[in-house]
C-alpha cells in the first residue's frame, strides 16, 4: 500500500499537525500504554509462580530490593498517570467534555475552556494518587 | 462494512479501560493499603502464606480473572491501533490482529489456569 504523504508514522507522535497538549498527552498515553501491556504479561507470568511455594518465596525474596522498589514505584506512576490521561480520554471520545455546540461567532469558544481544567483535574487526581504512594515506598520505616 | 464491526471492538476497548481502572484500584488496595494503614510496608503482603489467605476466596479468584480480561483486552487492543497505523495493508491488519488476540489470549488462559490452581492449592 501507498504510504501517504501525511503518513508521519512515529514520528507523528512529537507532534504532527496541531501542536496542542492534548497531542503530547495522547503519545504519551500510547507509549505508556505499551509499556504497562510489557509489564502486565510479565506480572501475569511471574504473579502465576505462586503455585509454587520454593519459587516463589525465592523470587519475591530476590525482588526485595531498593532498586526493585524504585522501579514499582515509577511503574505506579505511569498507571497512575495512564488512568488518569484514559478517564481524559474516555470523556472526551464520548464527547461528554465538549459543552453546548454554539455558533462559531468570534471570540470562538472551544471545547478547551471546559476540557483543560478537567486535564488538570485528571492529573492532579494522579499526582495525589503517586503522592500518597510515595508515602507507602519511601516515608514509612521498613 | 469492517468499519461498523471495528466500533464495537472500540466500544469494548473504552470499557475495558474502565472496569480495568476499577478493578485495579481495588487490586492496588489489597496490596498497598495494609502497609500505608499499619505504618509497616513490608513484604509480608507478598509472602506465600498471605498469598494463599488471598487465594482461598472465590471472590478474589473471580475479580483477578476480570481485572487480567479487562487489562489484556484493553491493552492488546491497543497495541494492535497502534500497530495497524504504523503498518497499514491488508496482510498486515489481518496479521497484526490475529496476533495481538492469540496473545491475549493465551496470556488469559495462563492467568486464569494459574488463578484457579492457586485457589485449589489454598483449599477454596
């Protein structure tokens, strides 16, 4: 098939076309995506050695680490964040952040007034969420 | 036609989304939450006898197997938009799609197998 002239591909994810925040939210959305889809299969394989009591006391006794800790730490970010940016992206596909449609009469209102202080929202919900998990990971004494 | 069946699928993959943001709050609670109350985190949640305290109820069998349904749909769902804009063509779309699904599922069916040997060994 004919790669179209406005194919960008990946590239497309730094921002092809309207530079917009929304558009880095998306790629972002997609790239954790992939990422937390990696992590999930290997969570699924891992979390299944449980039916085995030798190995699976041994695994989680070798992930008992700082560094293991750091890394669930920033994997609860990117849910954190991929949550939050998909409760976005759910209300905005089911067009339930677009307001009452109006004339496109000059000074023009779009959508944005109401949908960015619900992106804020959205992502200070998840900065509370990673604040308070960072209390769990790092603040308590073991 | 495709592209009337293809909403459906997307439908399914915002739900999914949804339901898997639910379930796994919850799922994050069980593991989190005894550590933040008690003012201890520790690694007793993830020890094998906690793990089988977990097993035992039927409950928790049943919302693992929705929370890895939901995610796995979701997720290999995604990928596979993502993978089907970057690689567009027939041969393509129908490869990309039979895998993503034969992935999936083949991860849920582990999940769900290991789920249920886990409740039998824990004696639910």
């Amino acid at each position: 098939m004919k790669k179209r002239k406005n194919d960008l591909g990946l590239w497309g994810w730094l921002g092809g076309g309207r530079w917009g925040l929304e558009r880095y939210l998306y790629s972002a959305q997609r790239l954790s995506g992939v990422l937390l889809l990696l992590y999930l299969v290997t969570h699924v394989i891992v979390s299944g050695f449980r039916v085995n009591e030798p190995l699976w006391t041994e695994i989680m006794g070798a992930l008992d680490r700082p560094w293991v800790h750091v890394l669930e730490f920033l994997l609860l970010v990117v849910v954190a964040f991929h949550g939050f940016n998909g409760l976005r992206l759910v209300l905005a596909e089911l067009g339930l952040s677009l307001g009452r449609m109006r004339r496109p009469v000059y000074p023009y209102r779009t959508s944005l007034v109401r949908q960015r202080p619900l992106t804020l929202a959205l992502m200070l919900m998840a900065v509370a969420f990673i604040v308070i998990i960072s209390i769990e990971f790092f603040a308590l004494p073991e | 036609m495709m592209w009337i069946r293809e909403s459906g699928w997307w439908l399914g993959f915002l739900i999914a989304g949804l339901v898997g943001f639910a379930f796994l709050a919850i799922h994050l609670g069980v593991f989190h939450l005894p550590g933040l109350l008690s003012g201890r985190p520790g690694s007793e949640v993830l020890s094998f006898p906690a793990a089988m305290e977990r097993a035992r109820s039927p409950s928790t069998a049943a919302s693992y197997i929705v929370l890895l349904g939901a995610l796995l749909y979701h997720g290999f769902y995604g990928l596979r938009g993502l993978l089907l804009e970057l690689f567009p063509g027939r041969a393509a779309r129908r490869a990309i799609t039979w895998g993503a699904a034969l992935i999936g599922m083949a991860v849920f069916a582990y999940g769900t197998y290991t789920t249920a040997v886990a409740a039998r060994l824990a004696g639910g």
